[in-house]
C-alpha cells in the first residue's frame, strides 16, 4: 500500500537496490529523518534490480575476469581490484546481516544463497594465465580457500557440465572458491523498503514518477538564508493527480531514469552527460536433470569486442523459490533507458546540445562496440549456443529458451579527452552544496550498493559518522566500516566477522 509523508528531510527517486539500501542506513542511523520513496513502476524494485534482470551475482571479485582483463607489462596478473571489491561486497553482506539480526527483515534464503564461484578457461595461454592470477589472488588471506586445477576430473567434480563432451586435448583451468553468492537483489530490495515504510515519518509510493525537480535556494529572513531544498513533483501515473514535497537531500536512485531527472534539475555537474543503453537477454534452462548438474556460477573470459557487462557466464540462479540456469547476457539494441516505465523515444529525448557531440562521438570512436551491437541483435540460437558450447559442450538448443535481460544504460562523459568514453563503472554525482546525489552506470553495482550509498551518506550526512559515537553508531549497521580488512593485521578480525554476517544470512 501506498504511503505519503508531508516535509520529508530526504527524498528517494527509485525503488531499486540503491535507494532501498540508502533509505535503510539513513534511518537506522538517524532514527528522526522523515524519508519519501517514489517509484513510477507499479512494483517496487522490478527494474534492473529485479531477480530476472541481472546476473544476481555477489560480485566479489572471486570468478569475474573482466576485472583482470591482461597481465601488467612486467608479466604479473594484479589482483588488487579483485580485493577492493571483496571488502566492498563483504560490506553489503554484513549490512543486510545486519538487517536481518535486528529484525528489520526476514527469510535471508529467500535474497541470498551460497553457490561456488568459478572462472574457466581454455588454451594454454589462457591457462598460465589463470595460474598467475590465482597465485596472486590466493596469497591475500580474503582469497586464501580458492583452488586452481588444470585436472580435468577434479573441475568435472566442481561443474560436470563443463567438462562432458569436452575434447580431451583441450587445455583447461579453473579456480574455485565455495564462498561466493547468489543474490535477488529485487527481493532485498522489497524487503527494505518494506521496513521502512512501516516507520514512522516514512513513506513509499509506487506508481509515482517524479516529473518535477525545482531548487529552492533557500529563503532569506531576519538576514538568515536556509540551506537549499528540492521542490520534487511526483504524478501518480493511474490518476494524473501530483504532488509536490519540499526536501533537503534528494537522492537520484532511478537507474536509467537518473539522466532525465538531472536534466530536469538542471544540475550544471550533469552538463554533457549522455547515457547509452544496451539491452540484455539470457538463456534460460529448467529441466531439473540439467539444473541439478551445476551448483556454481562460471565466468569466462571476454569476448573479443564485447563490453564488459557481456562477459558471458553460466550460473545457477534460485529465483521465484527455484533452482534454474541461465547463460548469458547476450547484449541488444535497445533505445528505451527502462525495460518497464520507458519508451522507445528514451535515447532521442535524452539528447541535448550540451550532449550532442559527446554522443556522436562515441558512435565515430566506438565502431566495434557498434559492429558488437548489431552483431549481437541479429544473432540466431545456433550463434548463441556456439557460445554457449564454449562452457557447455554438451549443450543442446531445444532445453533453452531466450528471455529478456533488462536494460543497462551506461554513463558517458565528455570530460574523458575529446572522443567520450561509455564508462561501464557506478559512478555517484553530487551537486556542489551537497543536497542531490545521483547513481549512474552500472557494474559491479547492486552487490557493493552498500558502499556506493555510503559514500552518498558520508558526503551529504556526514554529521552521522562523526567522531567516536559515529562510528560506534555506523559500526553496529556495518562493523567494518572504516577499518580496513585489506590489511593482513586485519586478517583474524575479518574472519571472524566474515563468519557472523555469514551465519545470520544462513550462508553457512
Ligand atoms: C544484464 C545485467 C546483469 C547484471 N548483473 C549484475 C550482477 O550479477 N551483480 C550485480 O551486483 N549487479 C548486476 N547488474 C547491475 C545491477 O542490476 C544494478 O547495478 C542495480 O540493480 C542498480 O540498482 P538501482 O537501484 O540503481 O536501479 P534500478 O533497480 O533500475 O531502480 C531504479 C528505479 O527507479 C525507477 N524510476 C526511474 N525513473 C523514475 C522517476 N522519474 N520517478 C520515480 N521512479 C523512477 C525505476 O522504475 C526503477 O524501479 C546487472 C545489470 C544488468 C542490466
């Protein structure tokens, strides 16, 4: 049900797992804040965070490849971003741990389940190469369980389906570490913001979409100017009816909805911004005799020219309360910026003066990834099966079917040197008096959401983490935070941490 809030000191645009954390941590850490969420979807958290449209992977930096694509010049494989997003990612899993400890929210196998975390890889290049990053990965105590094999039988005991049929000339390698996790983040999602709409000075509202973001900047009396505020217009998409809230900090949590909204607040930080859909789909297998043969998500190496967020991989998913498989993501052409509240004019109408020849330019500069694209769109089943073989060999077409993947529109700035860049990272934009803040980009993004809205916190709240009550205040939500778990002298803290957060999400 729908809930309203009249004076609210913050308002969240988007229901998806961004806001859903952020409202959540505000609260708790101020207890007083009166918070608004309104969301234009009918359902809360069906966008990119929705079960369906992601890869629901905790991206911890165990199994993706993309984010060591090559060795460094002098030969090593450096592993350091691998163990900034682990910290990062163990952030989230303590929070909602967290959250379920103290009651906030129940069930945790319904949004989180542990599932082996893998990378393969063929030929011989590819091999050594794996052996060199796990060398580096696994002398850091976060990485410390992970197995490498070029044994054939022992990676065919960890995921059968890779190895049958596979020919036996053919150099393996696989590293394998049992902790990594399968995440609903739509499902978190709902369960937050349930929580906080049942508290009190705390509204949420679905099918609202923001259609108005006006800044006050503050009233001048008795020769005092007050802090700037956001006049924020939601339309209820059923009736037509608005309303308008006043509001010290707005939070832009509308994934490809963030762009228009900056542009309709005029923010001068979004001045050349340009956002770049790509769309998605997955292959999807539910026969059980197949599903019950792969407890794990396998990631690949890139394809060539591929983006990184089409890295492909093959995970067992648990989604509606199911064990299932998908494959993928298979990248589309879209122009709409969202899969549910959007429209084909999205892109055409995202297109400005100020954008104009940042957008161009990434056409003209970006040929492959445009050559990608199409290639990508018109692909038959037969085309995505050969990648599919690449994993599993065995593979057949007929136990498969396509469905939609949502839709990721990336970030792209002019301010990269003169040709634009399409940043595939999250990014957090925050105007200059500190009163909005916004998400653009996507990956690794729901599974370090934590740590993304904390840097929201930190710069528009930082009167909650303040000294040592602030930390004591943001260390029950977060017991690491603002310690440094990297560190080896961090290393028997961390585990014993590691293993509360993980017993309480029933992980372990
Ligand atoms: C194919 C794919 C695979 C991915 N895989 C992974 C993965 O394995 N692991 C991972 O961690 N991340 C993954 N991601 C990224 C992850 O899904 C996103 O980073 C995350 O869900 C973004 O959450 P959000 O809250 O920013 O946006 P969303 O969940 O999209 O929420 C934004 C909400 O804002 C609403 N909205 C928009 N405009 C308005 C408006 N004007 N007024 C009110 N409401 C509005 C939308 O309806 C939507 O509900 C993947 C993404 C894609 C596309």
């Amino acid at each position: 049900m729908n809930t309203h809030i009249d004076h609210p000191d913050v308002v969240l645009i988007g229901s998806g797992v961004m806001s859903a954390n952020l409202g959540a941590l505000l609260r708790r850490l101020d207890p007083a804040l009166r918070i608004q969420v309104y969301e234009a979807a009918d359902e809360l958290a069906y966008e990119s965070s929705n079960g369906w449209n992601n890869a629901g992977t905790g991206h911890a930096g165990i199994c993706e490849l993309s984010y060591t694509p090559k060795r460094e010049p002098d030969g090593t494989v450096k592993v350091q971003k691998l163990i900034d997003i682990f910290q990062e990612f163990e952030q989230s899993l303590q929070f909602w741990a967290h959250a379920v400890s103290s009651g906030m929210i129940d069930a945790p196998k319904e949004f989180i389940n542990p599932v082996q975390h893998i990378s393969f890889v063929k030929g011989a290049e590819e091999v050594e190469f794996l052996r060199d990053r796990h060398a580096g990965m696994a002398a850091h105590h976060f990485f410390a369980p992970m197995e490498f094999s070029t044994d054939r039988a022992k990676i065919g005991a960890w995921a059968p389906l890779l190895t049958e049929g596979r020919d036996p000339a053919e150099p393996i390698a696989a590293t394998k570490m049992d902790d990594g996790t399968d995440v609903n983040f739509g499902v978190v999602s709902r369960k937050l913001l349930g929580w906080l709409a049942q508290q009190e000075g705390c509204g949420v509202a679905a099918g609202h979409k923001v259609v108005g973001l006006r800044r006050s900047d503050g009233d001048v009396g008795r020769g005092l100017r007050t802090p700037p505020s956001w006049d924020v217009t939601a339309r209820e998409l059923k009736t037509g009816a608005e309303r308008t809230v006043r509001a010290k900090f707005v939070f832009v949590g509308a994934g490809g909805g963030s762009l228009r909204l900056l542009q309709l607040a005029g923010l001068p930080e979004a001045k050349g911004l340009g956002g770049f859909p790509i769309g998605g789909h997955w292959l999807v297998c539910d026969d059980p005799a197949i599903v019950s043969k792969h407890a794990a998500k396998v990631y690949g190496q890139n394809l060539p020219e591929a983006p990184t967020m089409a890295v492909p991989h093959l995970d067992q998913r648990i989604l509606d309360g199911k064990k299932t498989l998908l494959f993928g993501p298979f990248a589309a052409w879209t122009t709409r910026f969202l899969h549910r509240t959007g429209s084909w004019t999205d892109l055409p109408r995202s297109v400005r003066p100020h954008n104009l020849m940042t957008l161009l330019k990434i056409g003209a500069t970006n040929l492959p990834l445009v050559r990608y694209l199409v290639q990508q769109g018109t692909q038959s089943m037969a085309d995505r099966m050969k990648v599919m073989h690449i994993f599993y060999p065995n593979a057949q077409a007929k136990d498969w079917k396509l469905v939609d993947g949502g839709i990721r529109v990336q970030a792209i700035k002019k301010t990269d040197g003169e040709a634009g860049i399409v940043h595939f990272g999250t990014e957090v934009l925050t105007s200059a008096d500190k009163s909005m803040s916004a998400l653009l980009g996507a990956s690794p993004g729901a599974s370090v959401s934590v740590n993304i809205v904390m840097e929201v916190v930190k710069t528009s709240f930082p009167h909650l983490l303040e000294g040592a009550a602030g930390k004591a205040r943001i260390q029950q939500l977060i017991p690491t935070y603002g310690d440094d778990m990297r560190l080896a002298s961090n290393a028997a803290k961390f585990a014993d941490l590691q293993k509360r957060a993980r017993a309480a999400l029933q992980l372990i």
